[in-house]
C-alpha cells in the first residue's frame, strides 16, 4: 500500500532525477576521483524508482512533457 507520504517522496525523487547527470555522461575528466560515486549514486536512485515500480526512462516524460520529444514508434 502506498502512503501518500511515501507518493510525495517517490515524486520528489523523480524530479531530482531529472536533474541527475546520465551515467553515460559521468566519466574522470568531468567529475574527477568522485566519478564512480557518482555512477553509484545515480544507480542507487535508479534502483529505488524500479523497486517502486517506476521506470527510470520514462520519467523525464512524465515530470517535464512539453520538454520531451513525442516517441516514433
């Protein structure tokens, strides 16, 4: 059963995903020595909105739409 305390936090972590960097995008020239923190932070948040049963693709879509291309398939 989701509490809508718990709503709240899902959503407030779906928003500072958003905000997060790609992993894609995190590598030693850009972040230094903390660039692999960096990944385990970004796959900490990942795995958390999976347990809760968001997908982490789709919630740039659903935070911020009319920043989001329509999909083509």
């Amino acid at each position: 059963m989701t509490t809508p305390a718990n709503e709240d936090l899902i959503q407030a972590l779906k928003i500072a995903f958003c905000y997060m960097p790609k992993a894609i995008e995190v590598n030693k020239y850009e972040y230094g020595d903390r660039y692999q923190t960096v990944l385990d932070h970004i796959q900490t948040v990942r795995e958390v909105l999976l347990m809760n049963e968001v997908d982490p693709e789709e919630v740039h879509g659903e935070i911020n739409p009319d920043t989001t291309p329509n999909s083509s398939y």
